[in-house]
C-alpha cells in the first residue's frame, strides 16, 4: 500500500462511509421476491378448525407430558422418604 492505514476517527468515518455505499446500493437494487398470491403472504389455506385441532393435541400432549413428570416425581418421593 502506498497510503498508511488509517486509525482512530479516521477509520472510523472510512467505515461508515464503506456501510452507507454498501446501504445505498442494496435501496438502489431491485427487490427480487416471487408471490404466489396474497395467500402466500398472509398464511392462507389453513382453515380454522385445523388450528383448533393443533392446539388441543398440543395442550394434551402437554397435559400428558405433565402427567407423566408427576408421577415421576411422586416415585421420586416415596423412594425418598422410604
């Protein structure tokens, strides 16, 4: 290099500069994205009674899972008191 690096504020203000050429030139280009439809976008297609179902297999399954962690830690108990 023929020019010494530069440090401090100097190099601070030359990062900047090089972040808001990289800024300007990513607004300057074209968006490039393929939509289908508004469904696409909006999460279409999904009637309400599917989530419905979704969520109640899910707070079952949790329900079990609860369930299951009681038992666990009643065993856990009663082998400790034994």
């Amino acid at each position: 290099e023929m020019f010494p690096k530069a440090t401090g504020r100097d190099a601070l203000r030359e990062k900047k500069a090089a972040q808001r050429s990289f800024a300007r030139e990513r607004e300057a280009s074209p968006i490039e994205f393929d939509v289908q439809g508004a469904a696409d976008l909006l999460g279409g297609g999904d009637s309400f009674e599917a989530a419905k179902m979704r969520e109640s297999r899910r707070k079952d399954n949790w329900q079990k899972r609860k369930e299951i962690k009681q038992l666990e830690m009643e065993e856990k108990r009663v082998r400790f008191q034994a």
